[in-house]
C-alpha cells in the first residue's frame, strides 16, 4: 500500500510565453515506513512538490494520491478532512495560535476532528513528551523561544494517527543537538509505520532519509537509495 | 592515521595483547574501521624495536601482552599536544579529479559532480543508519565522535560540490543566443546524470 504517489505530476503557474514550470512529470511513491527527502537548488520544485503533497496545491497536469484517493477528485470538505486527519505538516513558519498553550495548540487538530477534550489533551502532552517538551504543555508561544515552538509545530505535526509527515525545512530555526532530536522524533513516526517527506537543503538531513531524490528544474534527475552494506563507506585500512 | 600511536593510547590503560588491542581499538572508532591483526602485530614489533612498548611474559594463553614505556609515553603526550599538520593529510584527490575534469575534452563535469553528491549522501544514510542503531558501546561515547567527524567531513564534501555547482559550473554552461523569449523559459543550468 502506498500512502504518498505523484502520477505524472506537472504543475505550471501562468501559461503562453510566460508559464512558469514548477513541476514537469513527477512520478513518485512513498510507502509507509519510508522516509524520503527532497534535495534541489532553491526554485526547483521542492516546495511545490511538498504543497502538492498536502493538498495545499492541486496539480496543474496528472495525479496526486494520498492512501490511493486523488486529491482533486475530492470536495473542499473531503480535502480539509484529509489534512486535519491523515497528513501532519512540519512548515518553516510554525504558525501557532497566540492565544493557546502549547497543549492547547498540539491537542486542537484532534479536537477540530471530534476527539474530546480530554482524550485530546492527554494524546496532546504525550506527544510534547516524545519531543522532549512535556514542561512546556502550559506556556504560551510568546513565552517560548523560537526553537521551542518549532518544537511545539512538530509535536502538533505528529498527533493523533498522521499516516503521512510533510516537512520543510524542520530544523530551521533548532540548534543542531534539537534539531537533530526532531528528526529522530521524525524518524521514528515513520519507522512506527507513517510515511514521511522531508524537503531539506542539509545533506545532513537527508542522511535520516530511506531514499533521497533530487530535483532539477522541476524534475526528478536522480535518487539515492541506502547501500546494502555500511562497510562499503568504511575508511580502508592503511 | 597513526596506528602506531593509537595503539600507544590504548597501552595508556593498560597492558595487553593483540587481540585485546585490537578489539579496543575496534570499540573506539565504533566499527568504522576496522584493523587487521597483522597491522597490530607488525606495529607492535616497531614499537618494541623504538623503546616505546615492552614484552610482558606470555600467559597461559599464549599470549604475550605489551606494555607502555616511559619513552611510549613522552611519545604519545606529544602526539596529543601536536596539532595534525593538514599539509601531512593525503591530497583531495576529490579536489584534483574536478579540476581536471573541467579541462579535459568530453568530460561532463556536472555528472562527475552529481555522481560524487549522490555518493556523499548515501554515505551519510549509512553514518545515521549507524548512528541511530547505537553501532557502538553506549558507556564509551568515542566512536559517535568518530562517527560525527565522518558526517561532518561528508557534508562539507557536499556543500564544496553544491558550490562548485552553483558558481564554477555556471560559468561553464554555453551562452544562450539572444531571445524574446522570458527568462525562465531559457534557463539551461548544469546538465545532470540521468536528466
């Protein structure tokens, strides 16, 4: 079963002369218990993609099939309740409701989805636990740094029953020692059974990744899979 | 790298035979590299012959340990309070392979590039693989540092052929004959394996 698959995917902003291809005949699948990461010079398509993905966008050619639904097949509603329910965003900008508490903010999506309040709350603080920020639940975002809301971005990212994490650029705003700790957290959701895409410029980061594609230009121009084997890195004995 | 010192450090502790050098060694540098146990033996036998290191009695075993002299000592503290010189260090042969690549007829120096990029980045796959697995002995942290100088050095090597892309490339591709057509229509960029 595949959680993530681009079919032909083209997206063009404009037409004539002055159309501007973001995407040109993507094809990709993610499964679940895989982590894939998008590297590519800035304008290549890797936000566009990653918009595509969540049904932010819709493509302008081709499909985009989230657990084998086609986003554009579905209503306004259908779509909203695919992303409240089955993606988690991780964006640069970690967009949290001033007037909530960490908690609060981690626990609304549930809440949005019908989950009641309490049960929303308690899956809310587990989730800031796997972060490391379960002392945080009650601070307000003013009263946080900005690390420490990314990290609340991605403890709301995460939530609940997310079959597929999108994130961009998750580390941006982290010290190395906490971003590294997002992406194990990352890495962990998929290897529990959630499919996973991470857009990142660090070569760092997409060592976390299963597979690693790059973008030119809107296309795909390669794809780096794991060797079978650590011992062919290893440094050769002198 | 210095075996000979390294094996000089590990006498510091305390004496021992091959295989016990080797096996500590071994758990230090986390699995990353791995010594034969010739190499530790042939080492051995030159730090004997310089006065570093001294034969102990064999045990029932068989095996002879050795141990650190006071000259093995004078020498590894000056290793230790030596910086490694980087004109030692071999030659990027990275670094030479690119710049004749950009002089020798035929050679598509964006794919040698792309190649190498892909070749990093599976590196740094396995290194996290590794890492998160816990490779090494969780109470003697020295192999992660090990393993972090490898991640480090593969991402340096990335974001060196993310720059040699971006600026030195770029000034390679053929200039694009004058047109109406907009900009973004025209952009050519480095031609990459497998686009």
């Amino acid at each position: 079963m595949t959680v993530l698959e681009f079919r032909d995917v083209h997206r063009t902003h404009g037409d004539g002369e002055s159309a501007v291809h973001a995407l040109r005949g993507v094809h990709l699948t993610v499964r679940p218990g895989e982590l894939v990461a998008v590297m590519g010079p800035s304008g290549s398509g890797k936000s566009t993609l990653l918009n595509l993905a969540g049904g932010l966008d819709l493509p302008s050619h081709g499909e985009v099939l989230v657990e084998g639904v086609a986003l554009d097949t579905l209503s306004h509603r259908g779509l909203a309740e695919v992303r409240r329910r089955t993606i988690g965003y991780v964006f640069q900008d970690f967009n949290l409701l001033p007037s909530l508490t960490a908690v609060e903010n981690v626990a609304l999506p549930l809440e949005l989805d019908g989950t009641g309040i309490r049960e929303a709350r308690r899956a809310a603080l587990s989730a800031l636990g796997d972060i490391g920020i379960a002392d945080l639940a009650r601070r307000f975002p003013d009263e946080m740094s900005g690390g420490q809301q990314q990290r609340v971005a991605i403890a709301r990212a995460l939530v609940g029953d997310r079959r597929l994490v999108l994130a961009d650029e998750p580390t941006g705003a982290l010290d190395s020692q906490t971003g590294e700790l997002v992406l194990r957290v990352l890495r962990d959701r998929v290897d529990a059974g959630a499919a996973g895409l991470l857009v990142t410029h660090e070569a760092r980061h997409a060592g976390w990744a299963d597979r690693v594609i790059f973008l030119r230009d809107g296309s795909i121009v390669d794809t780096s899979g794991p060797l079978a084997s650590v011992t062919d890195l290893l440094e050769p004995t002198p | 790298m210095s075996i000979r010192n390294s094996l000089l450090a590990l006498l510091e502790r305390g004496p021992m035979h091959g295989y016990q050098l080797r096996a500590a060694f071994e758990a230090s540098v986390g699995g990353t590299w791995s010594l034969n146990i010739g190499q530790v033996y042939t080492t051995l036998s030159r730090l004997e012959r310089d006065e570093l290191v001294a034969a102990l009695p064999e045990n029932d075993e068989g095996q002879r340990p050795y141990e650190i002299t006071a000259r093995g000592r004078t020498e590894l503290n000056q290793w230790f309070a030596t910086p490694i010189d980087r004109a030692d260090r071999p030659r990027d042969e990275l670094a030479i392979k690119l710049a004749l690549a950009m002089t020798t007829p035929g050679v598509d120096l964006a794919s040698v590039v792309q190649t190498q990029r892909v070749a990093g980045i599976r590196a740094l796959q396995e290194y996290t693989r590794l890492k998160v697995s816990g490779g090494g002995d969780p109470d003697d942290p020295s192999w992660l540092l090990v393993l972090e100088a490898m991640i480090f050095q593969t991402e340096a090597e990335i974001r060196w052929l993310d720059f040699c892309e971006a600026t030195i490339l770029r000034k390679r591709t053929v200039p694009v004959p004058k047109t109406d057509a907009p900009v973004a229509a025209r952009q050519t960029g480095p031609k990459v394996a497998g686009a």
